[in-house]
C-alpha cells in the first residue's frame, strides 16, 4: 500500500496539485461549489417536505435536479483531485470513508423522497417528512466530516508511513 501511494504522490498531476499557487485551491473552490449547490438543492427539496415554504408547488423543484447532478459530478471530480494531492492523508484516514459512506446514504435517501414527492402527492406522509430530516442530518454531517478531513489525519504523504 505504501508503494502505491508513494506512486500517486509522484505522479505529475499530483505534485502540480500539491505545490502550484493555482492547483490545490482551485480543487477546493470547485469542491466547495459543487457541495454547496448539491446540498442546497437536497435541503431545499427537504425544507420544502418539512413544510417551510408550504405554499411553493413541489414539482417546480424538478427543474433544481440537472443543477444538483451537474453539482455533484463537480464535487466528486474536485474531491478526486483533492485525494490525488494527498492520497495517503485521504486513504488512511476513517473519516474520508465516513464521509463517502454518508455521502452514498445521502444522495440515496434524497432519490428517494425525490420520486416520492415528484407527483404532488395531497398530503406528504410522516415517513416522508422523516426522511427528509433524516436527509438534513445527513448532508450536514457530510459537510462537518468534510471540514474534519482537514484536521483528523495521522499521515501527510508516505514518506510518513514508511517510519
């Protein structure tokens, strides 16, 4: 494992991410984009559900989905990059694999209430509105986790590993 990370560390995207002025902080402004209009599309969707904004037709909302898959392409093409910078801090880290966990958790609870809200049902049932606090408490321990990713790790490079 060593010598794979040892690998993608020096691999020439990978050290242009780490050491150009433009690389790193590009990949996190498109990650941090990304995941702010994928997760406000699903908590707009959810408050919706939760009966803010009761009056606002539901099927409207449709029209957010293109944007919050375009989103979410930008997040996981921006986090790839970001990983790639760090592989070893990423990949050795259990926070990272939390995060992607719930990230998967997420993005299906959201399909669900999507197709189960698409139609204007009369009247959202309770396990519907649970689902979409579940999908609140969700994507807002994603995008805690996400900050964590910054803080949490043992391991920098595999330079560190082979100590």
């Amino acid at each position: 494992m060593i010598e794979f990370f040892a690998w993608l560390e020096a691999t020439s995207l990978s050290i242009w991410l780490r050491e150009s002025m433009i690389g790193f902080p590009l990949s996190l402004v498109m990650h941090a984009l990304g995941m702010a209009f994928l997760v406000g599309v699903h908590f707009l969707l959810d408050l919706r559900i939760l009966g803010i904004a009761g009056n606002v037709p539901l099927a409207p909302l449709q029209r957010f989905f293109p944007l919050m898959w375009f989103s979410f392409f930008l997040a996981l093409f921006s986090g790839l990059l970001l990983l790639l910078a760090y592989p070893a801090k990423g990949l050795t880290n259990p926070v990272f694999y939390s995060k992607l966990l719930l990230v998967a958790a997420a993005l299906l609870v959201g399909t669900v209430l999507a197709r189960r809200t698409v139609n204007e049902p009369a009247v959202i049932s309770s396990n519907t509105r649970l689902m979409a606090l579940l999908s609140l408490c969700l994507w807002a321990t994603v995008i805690t986790l996400g900050r964590l990713l910054a803080y949490t790790y043992k391991v920098l490079s595999s330079f560190e590993l082979t100590f």
